[in-house]
C-alpha cells in the first residue's frame, strides 16, 4: 500500500472507525461518502464495538506477492455486530479450528512490510473470543 | 429434478426486478452483425508479447471478415499496464497491426474487459456513429512470476479494503464457495460438475489451453490453493487474444465478398454493476449484476430463458458457474451446483455450457474472454463447433464477470 493511503485510512484500520447514516441508522465500515443502504449522504463516525461472527473463511496456501512469507494464513469475511461486513485475516487461531459462525473480536496487529527499509503496515485482525480469554487465564 | 426452474420466464421469483425503463431498445438502433472472428491458441506464449498475440487475432478476423480496414479498433484489456509495462495499449495495438491512424480505445472492467470492448463496439455501430470496428480481447499474463500476476489480478477487488488484507483473486472466491457448501450443504465434489463438463468439451476445442479430460477423482485429489477451493476449481493464468468484426445489417461491408451468407446478429447488449467487493454485497452468493444484465438482454432480444440454446458462462471458478446459473434465473438460490451433477449442461442436456471448454479449460486469458466467448458463440451460431456442435443452435447467451460480481455484460447472439 501507498504511504499517503496507508495515513489516510489509518483511523478505520487501527481502531474500526466507521460512519452511521443519519438518514436510515445503519451502520457503514468502511466509512464512506454516500450511504450503501439509502444513498443519503453517510453520516458522523462511529467506533465499531469490535466484536463480530465469521461468515466464511478461508485459508491462503498461494498469497499474492507482499504475504509470501506469511503463508499459509486465514482470512475471513466477518459480520461485525453492528452490521456490516469486512474483509479480515484471522489471528491467534490455528486454520483448522475457524469455523463459520464463531464469535471473533477485533485485534490491531502487523499486516505487512514494504521490505526490510519500507513501511510496517498495521490493521485490523480478528481472534476467536476465546483466544481472549484464554490469554486473560495465563496471564492471572 | 424436472426440467430448469426458471421455465423460460423473464424475472423468475427470487432474482431481482428490473427496472422496466431499462428494458427498452431504441427502435431507431442499427442491427449490429457479426461479420468475422479470429482467436489465438490460449496458453503461455512465452515467445509472443501482446502486441503479437493482438496482431494474430486481428490478422485472423480481417481475414475472415474479408475485410482490410475498419472505422474503428475496440481493445479489452485489463493488465497490459501491471504485466507487460504497457499503457495506451489500442493506439500500440494499431499501430503494431497496420490500423494505423483509425479510432482505437482500451476498455477496462477487470475480467470483463472484453464483453466491455464488445459493448463498446456494438453501441459504435447501432448508433450509426460507425459502420465497421474491430472488437479484440487480448491478456499477456505469463510475462511476471505467479506472485506478481496473483497480485494484479487482486487489482479486480477493492485495494484497500479485500486486496490489502492479504486476499487473492482466488480467496475471494474460495469465501463464496465455504460459505455455499456450508449454507447449501454441498458434498466435497458437489461443484466439480463444472469443470468436468468444461474440460470433457475443451478436448475439442484446438485453441483450449487444456484439451484432456479430468474425473471426479481427479479434482478430489487436486491440491487447495485457497481452502476449500482447489486446482481444478479454477481458470488457468494465460495468454491470448480473440477479436470479432462488427458491421451494421445492411452495410456494404456484407457484400464485400464476406462469405458469410447467414451473418450471426447481436440481439442483445446489456451491462450491470454491483458493489466492488464481497463483503459490501447483502448476500455475498447472490450476483445481482448477472440478474440484471441477463433480464435486460432477454428482453432486448425478445427472448426468454427457454430460447437460449447454450450459455457461456464465467466459470472462472466452479463456484461462480454454480452462481451464475442461480443469477441468470434457471435454478434456484443453493441448487446451482445440482445441475452439473446431473447432465444439464452437457452439449446434449437441455442447456449446453462452456460449449468450447469455458474459462476453465479454454483458459481465461482475462480481457481476452468476453471476445473468445463471442467467437466461440458464432461458431455454434453458424453449426461450425465441430465435435462440440450444439444441433439447430439458434440463439446463445455469453456472460462475462469482472471482479466477484462488480461488472457483467451479457450479450445475446442469434442468427
């Protein structure tokens, strides 16, 4: 990704900012200038809860040219609480325990980096609710 | 299972409606012919760049149209730019061709850049504002290593939002068809249906890139790219370009020695879009942009789904023939994958598909497919399909996909 698009969409990847319309409430991520439900002008932000259920997924074994070296991984479509849905690579999960309709919840985490001197860029990722909690037990 | 669902009525109940605005054809149009086609051999041309794999189909067109000159040159492409370092490709096209000096554009909608370009040309014709184009598909995918080529056909999805989170082409569909096998309950080789019946018909076809057939055991051993989607789930990356020559019925250009007596006939020309990526769509397994375009291009043609005699449709991967089946209205949501089980799609079912080998084994030279699905269409139109003839073909629908769903033409040929 870019330099200057990885900055400017830097507030909806590190911390699921989205918009709510104030014409039908619906929820919208990413944020948008006209809303995908009613085509009224999409609304103020609104921080996603983070908090979500897979509906598909997915494990990559032939990644496109920047995640060779992460492969295999998961990545997932995932219906976020308050509606929409994304696009997401899972973490803290091995691929063989994803499975559709597990509840999974926001994580921000290294994506990927442009090379050894080029940018790290950071996003969104999803764990399984119990990956959470699994890490809260170990760490009593 | 009786006969298709969709019972050759426009709008069966779960497709969207269609606007009625939409399906009016302006009386005042030209009928646009079909008056020759050209293809090369798809396959990894290592020792051809797309300026010779475009000059062999425009070569071959010209020469079948009986023909030396057009008014105009309509290019599809869609990675030219990130694959082979070339912009302002319909200009180097011409220029490379002999075209010199006439009109010529690049048309771009990711996988569908060639129905794009066909569109193109045939709205240049039926307005009168051209009498003769050439419509050439042409893709040079083989320049890069596999990597780089997966990460330009990412360029189809949405950059920031499916593409930068790591997803493949491939994974987008592999997202579609876990959840499709999940919802609908498909056993593991439920869609290999597909791309059996593609390669038993690509063994046919001389310019197919794979002419061996393949059994069910075969794609149950086949290796996962992006899970549960496999090998023999997916289009091949490719080389090839196929071109067609346009013409208004009536023009002079038919009697120019054309041997074409009996010239196949566009009756329909209809495009649609759909939000860029996966996730934005309310039902990620419905292709609404299919329905649309389908509908539209129906009724321009005056026809109904029991007419079309063979569909080429865009099994890039299996799970979108499963889809597209479902979107254009002859099967219901979830029962897409059945009738490739069955025997309904093969040359003698009741509705011939990917009669020449389809994406799958044909190959899916990308901006090249919308043109080779249209050459392959007069050749059935005009009963020269050789084995893979569909007896008395009169009228067939071909349907290209850009991106998962964003963009689809479907044209309607008929003769």
């Amino acid at each position: 990704m870019f330099v200057p698009s990885s900055w400017r969409t830097r507030h909806q990847r590190y911390s699921l900012i989205g918009e709510v319309c104030p014409a039908c409430d619906k929820h919208i991520f990413p944020p948008r200038d006209v809303c995908p439900h009613c085509d009224q002008p999409a609304g103020p932000a609104h921080k996603f809860n983070g908090t979500g259920m897979v509906f598909s997924y997915t494990t990559l074994f032939q990644p496109p040219a920047g995640f060779e070296s992460q492969a295999p991984y998961v990545v997932a479509l995932v219906q976020l609480d308050e509606g929409p849905m994304l696009t997401a690579q899972l973490t803290d999960v091995e691929a063989e325990e994803v499975e559709i309709g597990m509840k999974v919840e926001m994580v921000p985490r290294k994506l990927m980096e442009d090379g050894p001197q080029g940018q790290v860029h950071y996003c969104y990722k999803f764990r399984p609710l119990w990956a959470k909690a699994a890490q809260a037990g170990a760490s009593v | 299972m009786g006969r298709f669902v969709g019972h050759g009525e426009l709008g069966a109940s779960w497709l969207l409606e269609v606007s009625k605005d939409t399906l009016k054809r302006d009386p005042g149009m030209k009928k646009v012919c079909i008056i020759g086609t050209g293809q090369t051999e798809v396959g990894e041309h290592w020792d051809k760049s797309i300026l010779h794999l475009a000059h062999e189909a425009v070569t071959s067109a010209l020469l079948d149209a009986h023909v030396e000159s057009v008014d105009a040159l309509f290019v599809g492409n869609m990675l030219s730019g990130a694959l082979s370092g070339q912009e302002n490709l319909a200009a180097a096209v011409a220029d490379f061709s002999g075209l010199r000096n006439i009109e010529a554009i690049k048309t771009e909608a990711a996988c569908a850049s060639g129905a794009a370009a066909l569109r193109m040309g045939y709205t240049a014709v039926a307005s009168g504002l051209h009498d003769r184009v050439l419509v050439l598909g042409v893709e040079k995918m083989t320049n890069t290593l596999g990597h780089d080529t997966t990460a330009a056909l990412g360029m189809a999805a949405d950059a920031v939002y499916e593409t930068f989170q790591g997803v493949s082409f491939t994974a987008l569909n592999a997202l579609m068809m876990q959840r499709y096998v999940w919802q609908y309950d498909v056993p593991d080789t439920g869609l290999a249906g597909f791309s059996i019946n593609a390669h038993r018909n690509g063994c046919h076809n001389p310019h197919a890139m794979f002419r061996h057939a393949i059994t069910e055991e075969d794609y149950s051993r086949s290796r996962v790219i992006s899970s549960p989607l496999c090998v023999l789930d997916s289009s091949p990356i490719c080389d090839g370009a196929a071109a067609v020559v346009l013409c208004a019925a009536g023009s002079s250009s038919l009697s120019d020695g054309s041997r074409y007596v009996a010239p196949v006939t566009i009756l329909g020309s209809a495009a649609a879009t759909d939000t860029l990526a996966v996730h934005d769509r309310s039902d990620p397994l419905r292709l609404a942009a299919v329905e649309l375009s389908t509908q539209q291009a129906l009724a321009q043609a005056g026809a109904g789904l029991d007419n079309v005699d063979f569909l080429e449709l865009h099994d890039a991967f299996s799970i979108l023939g499963a889809m597209s089946l479902e979107a254009v209205g002859y099967a219901e949501p979830g029962t897409g994958w059945r009738y490739a089980m069955d025997g309904y799609i093969d040359i003698e079912g009741d509705l011939p598909v990917s009669t020449q080998g389809g994406l799958k084994s044909r190959g899916h030279p990308v901006g090249a497919t919308g043109v080779y699905q249209a050459v392959e269409a007069v050749k059935q139109l005009q009963g020269l399909a050789g084995p893979n003839q569909v007896p008395n073909a009169a009228l067939g629908m071909i349907q290209n996909i850009g991106g998962s769903g964003a963009s689809v033409y479907t044209h309607i040929l008929g003769i």
